[in-house]
C-alpha cells in the first residue's frame, strides 16, 4: 500500500495549501505522544511517523492548538451520531486528520472531500471502504452533495479549510449546504481579520525561516460572525459561537484563554461556529 524509500519512511510529496495537513498532523500527532496529552490517536502518531518529512523545520515545536480544535469537533461530532446513529458526516479538506478513529463507532457514513494530491497522500495510510468513501475533489464542487443521503441528518465539518478560500466561495458554499440538506449541522473554524490580512500581506506568515503558510484570504471578527451568517442564511437557523476550551499549558495559552475572554479582544482570537437548522437544534 505504501510507497516506502528504505529506512526513510514515506513520502508524501504535498505542496501549497495540501501541505498543511502535515502542519496540523505534526501539532495533534506530537500532543499525543506526550504524557500529559489532551488527545489519544495512536492512527495519527503511526502516521506521523511513517512519513518522511522535516516536520520541526518547515512547522517549528509543535503546538496543542489543532488537538485543541479536534478535540471540540470529535465532541460535537459524538453528540450528532449518539442523536443520529445513522447520520451522515462530511468531512471537507480531511488531509490525513484521523478523526473517525478517534470518533465513530457507529453505522454512520463517513465522506472525506479532500483535492487529488491530499486524497492521493491520505490513502497511503487509511484506506476508504464502504462506510468511509473519499471523494478526489474540491470542497466547492457541489458533486459531493450527490452523494449525501437527503433523507437522514448530515453534519458537516471544514477544520482548518473556509479560511484558504476567497470570502465569496464560503459565503455561496454555506448558503448552498443549507438549501440542499434540510437537517444539517455545519461546523467550522475562522481566523480573525488581522491574521488574514498578515498572510496575504508581502512577507507573509513565516512559521520558520523555511515555511511560508499559505494565504487565508478569509478572516471574520468574532462579533461579526452572526450578522454575517445571519444576513447569508435564512432565519431558521441557529448559529452557535463555541470557541476553543481554557487551555493553559504555557504562557502563551494563557494569555490565549485570557483574551478570549475579555470584551473587544476576544473579537480578535479565531473560534469555532456550529451553524445548525432548526430542524436539527430542536
Ligand atoms: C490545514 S489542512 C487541514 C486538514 C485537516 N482538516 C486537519 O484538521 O488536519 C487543510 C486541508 O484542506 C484541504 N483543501 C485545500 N483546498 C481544498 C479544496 N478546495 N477542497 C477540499 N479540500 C481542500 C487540503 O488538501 C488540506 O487537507
């Protein structure tokens, strides 16, 4: 199954905005080697090792922020399947994120939507089967609405993906998931506007002298994220700012969770938002 180089593990050969799924593998596959982990996955710590990639040079010391992140998705995705054991979950921009390992236990169909080269490199390592199809295309094509059960509740999720595309793509993409799926949950993570505008700015965000992220053309403000899916979306909605839990390993998690709780500053910290149809709140 996998193309292995003797002693040297596999590669993987990932460029652009694929490549970042080696970014968020090396935070969560690295919290749960620790001892004091908040994440177990050994699928992602087996993974990460196997790949032949200079994880620390390209990313820096790895950080808990995306087992942070996987942790409120796995949550919010168990409670769905314990209300829907035969719903469906869509995951957008999977990359090798070993979430179902973690998660599902359950008869639900599991979608992983990811582009050709991050498919490419993903089955290298998990294959799909019956119950976890993977679809080789772009989150935006809407070919992957086809194959969605209309008639059982879907929850969907997009973990470190909206914010690689232009503001007008997510806008038509949500708007478009919540006309087609009746009962449906969509949940996904923002990052502010000043981090958008540091990533498509000349230099860029360098996480080390070796890697440049790439650009996040959409940042939304915390405070302007109701409005906002307010005015792109009907009423019979319910949008749920969740954010990340209190964390405080290191300083810099604790100035993290003391700002995101204090009045304006707050609006500048990246969060996650579960927009549900009331059909499914209810
Ligand atoms: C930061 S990684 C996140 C991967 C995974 N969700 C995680 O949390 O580990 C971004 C992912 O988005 C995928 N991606 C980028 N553009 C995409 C598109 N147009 N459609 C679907 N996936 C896309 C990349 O291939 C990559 O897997």
């Amino acid at each position: 199954m996998a193309e292995t180089m003797a002693n040297q593990g596999t590669a993987v050969g990932l460029k652009d905005v694929p490549e970042t799924m080696l970014w968020t593998l090396h935070n969560r596959a690295t919290e749960a080697m620790r001892s004091d982990r908040i994440l177990t996955d050994p699928k992602a710590v087996e993974i990460y090792q196997e790949i032949n990639y200079d994880y620390e040079r390209s990313f820096g010391k790895a950080d808990p922020v995306h087992a942070l992140r996987s942790l409120v998705f796995d949550q919010a995705i168990a409670q769905f399947l314990k209300q829907a054991p035969d719903g469906t979950i869509v995951n957008l921009g999977e990359g090798l994120e070993t979430q179902r390992f973690r998660v599902s236990d359950s008869s639900a169909l599991w979608l992983t939507v990811d582009l050709p080269e991050a498919i490419q490199a993903r089955e290298k390592f998990i294959e799909p089967d019956a119950r976890h199809p993977h679809f080789s295309l772009s989150a935006l094509d809407r070919q992957w609405f086809e194959s969605v059960p209309k008639d059982k509740p879907v929850f969907i999720t997009a973990q470190g993906l909206f914010m690689y595309f232009p503001k007008n793509e997510v806008r038509t993409l949500i708007q478009d998931i919540f006309q087609t799926f009746d009962s449906c949950c969509l949940m996904f993570d923002t990052i502010p506007r000043w981090f958008s505008k540091k990533t498509t700015s000349d230099e860029g965000y360098a996480l080390t002298g070796h890697y440049v992220a790439p650009k996040m053309p959409w940042g939304i403000n915390r405070n302007q994220i109701k409005s906002t899916l307010s005015r792109w979306l009907n009423n019979d909605i319910t949008i749920e700012d969740v954010g990340y839990p209190s964390f405080t390993r290191g300083i810099g998690w604790k100035v993290f969770t003391a700002f995101s709780s204090l009045p304006i500053l707050k609006d500048i910290t990246p969060t996650i938002i579960k927009v549900s149809s009331n059909k499914i709140s209810n």
